[in-house]
C-alpha cells in the first residue's frame, strides 16, 4: 500500500518578481506542493516561469482556478479581491499578497463571500506573520519580559520601489504591512491614524505615521520607498520593563581601511526569503487539511480600513479615526 503524502495541485496567478519567486519557492522548498499551472498577461513570461517549474502556462485566470486544488494571487492590486472571490466561489484555498483589495469596500466583498460559504479559504500574504525575526519579537511581548507595551516603533525602507508610485499607494500598498504587523504584535485594533511627510508638493514619500491602539499603546511607523542605500526593516517594542528590538541582519561585520560595516541588500524578497518560504509551506500544509493560517480577510480587510483612514489623514493633516466593525462569528 502507497504511503505517500498527497500534493496539492497549486496555480499562480501573475508571474512578475513576486510570483515566479513564489512559484520557485513552491517547486523547490514546499514538499506537498506541484506547480501545475502559471498565468500571466504577459505569455511568454507565464510560459517561461511554467516551464522553470514543472508546470503549464493557462490560458487565463478563470481556466487556472479550475485546473487546480489551490492558487496564489500575486497579480496586480486591483486584481486581488475579484481572484480572492473566484477562488472562494469554487472552494480553492487562496494565498493573496497584500493588499487583499485596493479599497476597503472591496476587502470586506472578499469578507462578505466567505462569510456566505461558510468557511475560510483565503490567507492574505502578511508574510512577517512567518519570519523567525518577527516571531520572536512577538514572543518578547507574548511573554511579559518588556512588561507592559507603551510604544513601538517600526522603520520600512526600500532602496526603490515600482509599486507605491503616488502618496496614497505608499499608504495602501507598503504601509499597509505595518498596519497588519502592528495589529498581530500586540494582539490589539487600530483605532486612530495620523499621516505625515516632509514633502509638502509631489510624492509625499518619505511618511510618519503615527497610531493610536485600544488598549493604549503609541506608535510610531517610518515608511520610506525609496531611500537608495537598501532594503531596511527594523522594529522597537518599548515596555515599562524593558525593550526588545528587531534589527537588520547582519552576521558579518567587516573592518577593513579604517572602516567598519555590513552590507545591506536592496531585494525585499531576499530579505525576507526565510519568510517566504515558512508562509508558503504553512499555506500548502494547511490547505491539504483544509484550514486556513496566517493573516485572514478579516485581518486584510482591516489592513484596508487602516490604509483608507491613513490616506484621509495624510490629506487632512489631522488624526483620523478607524472604526473596526464587529469581526464576523467566522473569524473568532
């Protein structure tokens, strides 16, 4: 008798740096995982990463969902919620990078459709949910060395970035990992926002935002895409014993002409490569029991009205507040 662990059929659906990262990811480190199908707008760049991982290019998005047991959307912004749909609408489970949606609106759509169906198939990729580093600064507030928290403080930086093109995108589409992270360290809402930039014409990039917890933290949120010398993520948790802090990784410093340092890389997917690879592999072992794991579209649904009251303040100059609705019994 055959022993051996089923495999989910998975299809990706966009094939740009993230997705063919993915996509490798899948073929190579995600045992119970075959990379059966890759879609793309652009074919030859479907075919070529198909090709590379033992799988087929589809003809469109719609023929993916029904060739396969689970897909990952890594497809542009406006394209998620609608994919994240489809896929609850044929019972796939789902991995959507961030941001689940463009608007809150349509988050809480993705939000809605679970609900109806009754069960959970969609993970919003909040990857950090998965890194060693983050998972042990969790831990640091988890088990009450620190105390209690009064304020954190979180730096993201990108040497550049394609994506987060105009001030309102740098909100909804980088800062939204903040908002995401944030809410999971602490295990606590969101419930006010301030946004602000030292440019006053143009792309307000860098920002500062600033966020006010229910259960009474401050934080402090430096989102910067395009600062040239590298891809940077730090984080501080203060408490009134103690702080804890998540710094870059480093693990050679080299001291040579009377200098001392150690490189830093510019690929927010290298950097988080161990993350990457952690959420994949969690997202594959959880869809062939049928759970779900990680961020859920309630979590991106949040993220949303978080980046929603975000671009309000960024264009208000005040404090702007957010009103979480009561979570859905499914999500408890």
């Amino acid at each position: 008798m055959s022993t051996s662990r089923p495999r989910l059929k998975v299809g990706v659906i966009g094939a740009g740096a993230m997705g063919a990262a993915h996509a490798r990811t899948l073929a190579t480190a995600a045992p119970g995982a075959e990379v059966t199908r890759v879609f793309d707008m652009d074919t030859d760049r479907a075919a070529a990463v198909a090709a590379e991982v033992g799988g087929e290019a589809a003809p469109s998005p719609e023929a993916l969902v029904a060739d396969v047991d689970a897909f990952v959307v890594a497809s542009p912004d406006f394209t998620h919620a609608d994919l994240a749909i489809a896929g609850i609408e044929a019972g796939k489970h789902v991995l959507c990078e961030k941001p689940l949606a463009v608007t809150a609106d349509d988050a809480r759509r993705v939000v809605d459709a679970e609900v109806a169906a009754g069960r959970r198939l969609v993970q919003v990729g909040f990857n950090r949910r998965f890194d060693p580093g983050f998972l042990s600064l969790k831990g640091s507030v988890v088990d009450g060395t620190l105390g209690t928290v009064k304020l954190l403080h979180g730096i993201h930086r990108n040497a550049s970035n394609l994506t987060s093109t105009d001030s309102s995108t740098l909100v909804t589409g980088s800062m939204i990992h903040e908002f995401d992270t944030f809410r999971w360290l602490l295990d606590d809402e969101i419930v006010a926002v301030r946004v602000e930039s030292p440019i006053l014409e143009g792309f307000k990039d860098p920002q500062v935002a600033t966020l006010w917890m229910a259960s009474g933290p401050m934080i402090t949120a430096e989102v910067y895409v395009n600062a040239a010398y590298g891809y940077d993520v730090r984080v501080e948790v203060v408490g009134d014993a103690g702080s804890a802090t998540l710094e870059p990784r480093t693990p050679v410093v080299r001291r040579l002409g009377g200098q001392g340092g150690s490189s830093i890389g510019s690929d927010f997917v290298e950097h988080f490569v161990e993350s990457y690879r952690l959420e994949l592999g969690s997202w594959v072992d959880a869809s062939l029991r049928g759970e779900v794991v990680g961020a859920s579209a309630w979590d991106g649904y949040v993220a949303n009205l978080v980046a929603a009251a975000g671009v309000t303040a960024l264009e208000s100059g005040t404090r702007e507040p957010v009103d979480v609705p009561q979570r859905p019994g499914l999500y408890r």
